[in-house]
C-alpha cells in the first residue's frame, strides 16, 4: 500500500475521531448540568424549603393545616395581651398624644366592628404597635394618629372606645350607608376617613391603614426615607402591602420579569468571577455557559420564592423598592401631599361592587402610582369584614 492510500484512509479517521470526542465532550456537559440541575431542584431544595409557605416546595398536604392553627392561635394570643394592654393603659389613666393640626404625617386607622374574629381584637393589636413604635421616635413625633371608626351597627365599635383615651377617634353617624351593597359601603366609609383626616387634621401626607394591617418595627423609618424620595411629588399614591403569595416573578407585569432576568444575570456574572478568582477550578467562559447559569438561578429564585429574596431588603429602608403600582387590595396606603382628596374624588365617581372593588378602581390609575417592596405592615386579619368566612380560616 502506498504512503498516500494510507494517508487518505487515516484522514477521514482522524476527521470522525474528533466529531467523537467533540460530541462526547458537549455530552458530558450536557450530563453535569442535568445532574446538577437533578440534585438542586429535586433533592437539595425540596428538603430546604418544603416548609416555607410561599415557595413552590411547601407541602400544603402536610403543613398548611397545622401552620393556619398556629397563625390562629398566635393571634389569638396576641389580642389578649393587646386587649389587657389597652385595658390597663385606660385604667392607669392614658394621655391623648399630640393632636394639634398641620403634621407632616398622619396615619389614620379605618375600624369597624367585625362580625367574625371579634376575639381577635385586630384593631387593638395594630394600636398597640403604633403606640410602641411612636413611644420609640423621641421628643419629636414620627406622625399623628387619628382613628376613624365607621361602625354604623347598634352595638358600636367597643375596641374603638378603647383607645381613644390614648388616640383621637372620630365616628360616623348612626345608620349611615346600610341601603348599599358592602363594597360600596366599604368604598364609602374609606372616603369618608380620607376626608375627616385631610379637614380635621390637615396633614402634609396621609397613611390610611385598616384595622388588620400591623405596622412593621421599621415602619416609621421607612416612611420617613420613603417621604425623602423625588418620585413622591408625581405619585398618586403608594401601597405598602401587596398579598406575599402574589410576589412572584412569573407575573403578568413586565417589571418583575426584567427584575427576574437582571437577576440571572447579575448572579450568572457573579458565579463565574467567583470561580474565576476564588476557587482552584478553571472554566472557560462560554455563551452556553453563561446562559445555563442564568436560567438555572432564575429557576432557582423563583421556586424558593421571590418573597423571601425581597425580605432581605429589610436590612435598610434604603434598600426598599418602589416598583408600578399592583392590582390587589388596600390595607396600607400612603397619599402624598393632597393626592387623598383626589382619590377620594375618583372613588366617589364610581360605584363599587363584586368583582369592581375600590383597589380595581384606584389601580385604573395606577400610571401615576407605586408599591413598596417589601411589605411596610403585616396583614392580620384572618377573618374579612365584608366577605363570608369559613369556620377556620387558612393562611392560602
């Protein structure tokens, strides 16, 4: 055989011997990052987060049950010691705090009597964390506090009665509203305090929380960094809650998804400069690389919950987000400036009713409105004031 026959036939040899490795190389990639992918999200982080309510891990089977009678009874126990506390605040002869007109901030607590969960005592429990928290700010006070009680029933508002030898109430007549349906009288009733507080007390800006929503220990320091913001001055309003199991990046707003991609990104970047500098292993960066590591941490941030990553945020009210105004409820809401009276305006322009509330009424305007990331208070209230409540209520 001649020398040039046997090149011919090695050649091809050589040529496919290549192809081989070459695919058996991307094969072994292809099985490191599906075994990889195997250990995290069907090993590591089932066992790590199959207790944490918001995470796609929590196994509502065995826990969900067992962690709403725990909220139920911590509650519970919580607006006994409220009810005592406020009980032997009045006996001991409470001080009505500073109630002069002009402050820069006021946040007016909107209360009813509930038909369910009266034991509760929610209003008690959120009046107790405001007096706390305002007990905490020093000489100069963090805000005034005025609570507006829209009880219209013939039995009154007893926990309402409670506090207002420490806070300034102010009452709605007697049988007012009680030929609507009980969105519009809601809707009605939250006018009705947003304008009691802009003429009784005249505030620069305006917190409205309802009975169930606990300020967080922050709260105030929040504001005040939130108040500092330039955005503020064109902002209808601001909400400061946003239900947790609705926080997750696979949303329909287009925000969190940029802010989902962002984060593959940034921690995609990080990973490789972490293996790069910080570890012994040498990996050459590649595009499909890259791309793995961004998917694979968008994956991994949304399973274990985009409320727990939002949490840490908590480390500063500097590190609080603002994000476009969301659709659903209104616990906690900040109005700038004179902006109640122009919400209070819009409502009243519009009936509200079943599947038409004043939250979808006011997020027609969300263009000029924001949300705070994460949460400013704690939604307490198990039990609805307007809606049927099952015997025992459960936290999803």
């Amino acid at each position: 055989m001649k020398f040039g026959d046997l090149e011919a036939r090695i050649t091809p040899m050589r040529r496919w011997r290549c192809v081989a490795l070459r695919h058996t190389r991307w094969w072994s990639h292809v099985t490191r990052a599906v075994v990889v992918c195997v250990l995290t999200f069907g090993v590591f982080l089932p066992l790590c987060c199959h207790r944490c309510l918001y995470s796609y891990y929590f196994l509502k089977s065995w826990y969900l049950e067992q962690r709403s009678e725990e909220a139920l009874r911590r509650s519970y126990e919580e607006g006994q010691e409220a009810l005592a506390y406020w009980r032997d605040m009045v006996a001991g002869g409470a001080v009505q705090g500073d109630v002069s007109e002009g402050p820069e901030l006021l946040v007016t607590v909107v209360t009813a009597r509930r038909n369910d969960g009266v034991q509760y005592h929610y209003l008690l429990q959120v009046m107790r964390q405001l007096d706390i928290l305002l007990r905490g700010c020093g000489r100069a006070p963090c805000a005034a506090v005025l609570v507006c009680d829209v009880e219209s029933g013939l039995e009154g508002n007893e926990d309402a009665a409670l506090v207002e030898k420490r806070f300034r109430v102010v009452r709605q007549g007697k049988g007012s509203n009680q030929d609507v349906n009980v969105f519009e009288k809601e809707k009605r009733d939250y006018v009705w305090c947003l304008r009691q507080s802009t003429e009784v007390m005249k505030p620069r800006n305006l917190v409205v929380l309802e009975d169930d929503a606990l300020p967080c220990t922050d709260f105030f320091s929040v504001l005040r960094d939130l108040l500092g913001r330039r955005f503020l001055s064109h902002s209808l309003y601001v909400k400061l809650y946003h239900p947790e199991r609705l926080q997750r990046y696979w949303n329909p707003e287009p925000y969190r998804i940029l802010e989902w991609v962002g984060l593959g990104v940034f921690g995609s970047s990080m990973s490789l400069l972490f293996l790069a500098f910080c570890t012994r292993f040498t990996l050459p960066f590649s595009v499909p690389l890259f791309l793995f590591l961004v998917v694979y941490i968008m994956a991994g941030a949304e399973l274990i919950g985009r409320h727990y990553l939002l949490e840490l945020r908590r480390v500063s009210p500097q590190l609080y987000a603002v994000s476009p105004a969301t659709e659903c409820c209104t616990p906690a809401m900040l109005f700038p400036g004179n902006t109640s009276s122009r919400v209070a305006d819009l409502l009243d322009a519009t009936t509200c009713m079943r599947g038409n509330g004043k939250d979808m009424v006011l997020y027609r305007h969300a263009d000029s409105a924001h949300s705070l990331e994460p949460n400013a208070i704690w939604h307490i209230g198990a039990f609805s004031s307007i809606r049927a409540n099952p015997p025992r209520p459960k936290l999803l």
